[in-house]
C-alpha cells in the first residue's frame, strides 16, 4: 500500500492537534508525521510525541519552515495539513484520485461549522466549475515531492502558501482545487477575521482587484 509523509506546522496548537492526528492515523497510509514546532509553551509536544511524530523546533518564518519540511520527506507524494484541521476518508480518496503526471498539487478546502460554509462552499462550486483563479493554500494539500524540491519561499509569517502554488506553477506543475471537504476546528468568527487579514496584505501585494480572486 502507499504511504504518504505528513506535514505540519504547530505553534500552541495543544487545543486542536490531537483531533487533527487522530484522523490522520485513522484516514492517512502514514509513512510518518512531521511536526515543525515553533518552541510551543502548552501541551503541544507531549501531544505530537504520542502520536509517535518526528519533531523538530525552530524559529523561523513560515516560509522557512516549509522548506525545512519539504526537506524531511522521503515519499514521493506528501501531505500538509494545519494543526487545526481534521481530514475524512471522502476527502482523501478525492485528492488521490486526480493524479497525474502533470500534478503539482492538489487541495480541498476546510470549513468551519456553521452558515459560512455554506456560502463557502456555493463560492467555490462557481470558482471551479468556470475554472477562476483561486489562492492555492496548504491547509489539506497533496503535493507531489518532486514539484517541490528545492524550492524557495518568502519569510513570511503568512500567505507562503501562495508563492508555494506560483512556484509549482512556474515549474510547469499544475495546482489542482478538488470539490472535497475537510473539517476547520477554527470558529467562523476566526476564519472570517483571517480571510480579511489575508486579503488586505494581498490587496497591497498584488492589487484589490486581483486579490478579490485568491479569496
């Protein structure tokens, strides 16, 4: 069977990431899990320890530790996933299923509970079917290894996410977004908070207009 190593950053993550590991063993053929910490002070380690995860700390930007993740996977497909996201067997079957040769990555989306979700979810309907553009993120991602190897990001804290897809890109790599859903322990009250924030440091990067694309 295939096994796929699993990538994630944490930061003081102690409140969700136990939900988070526990549908990945459950969901995931695991190689291993690795876990990028940026020196958390709650229960965050002792957690990621019982799920046998391979640890390593660092403090560096998000950027940066993405590609000190990268750097520790030996499979050739791989998997990030945020600390605050928890992963189903629908969803997993729907990322390994559009593969090719000509893929780089390939994404769902998470959702928190409530009515936001549902417009999220009629948005992105629309946003696939006529093939706009979209912010590739690497929240519950299939990457493949060899689009990614090498690879240089920003030091950023957040947004890397999208140089990592234009990177993909640019190597010729196709970033695929797949209909399948996954579960966002944050409230809708955060989501809406960070999706605003992310769009006014993109407006500045790239433009209003075609910021209003990445949302």
């Amino acid at each position: 069977m295939e096994r796929f190593d699993v990538c994630i950053p944490t930061l003081n993550s102690g409140k969700t990431l136990e939900a988070c590991l526990k549908s990945i063993k459950e969901v995931i053929p695991v190689n291993k899990i690795i876990i990028a910490d940026g020196y958390s002070t709650d229960n965050t380690i002792e957690i990621a320890k019982r799920y046998g995860c391979e640890i390593f700390q660092t403090k560096r930007s998000l950027g940066e530790v993405r590609e000190m993740l990268i750097k520790r996977v030996k499979t050739k497909w791989f998997f990030f996933i945020d600390a605050d996201i928890v992963v189903n067997k629908k969803w997993f079957y729907a990322l390994i299923a559009n593969r090719n040769e000509k893929l780089g990555a390939v994404q769902g989306f998470g959702l928190p509970k409530g009515p936001i979700s549902f417009f999220r979810k009629l948005l992105l309907f629309i946003k696939v079917k006529f093939g706009l553009k979209q912010r590739g993120f690497t929240s519950n991602t299939l990457v493949r290894k060899e689009a990614v190897s090498g690879i240089k990001l920003p030091k950023l804290k957040r947004l890397e996410d999208i140089y990592l897809q234009e990177e993909v890109e640019k190597r010729g790599y196709e970033w695929k977004f797949v209909i399948a859903f996954c579960e966002h322990l944050k409230t809708e009250k955060q989501v809406v908070k960070e999706a605003l924030r992310d769009l006014l440091n993109l407006a500045r990067e790239k433009g209003f207009m075609r910021a209003l694309f990445y949302i």
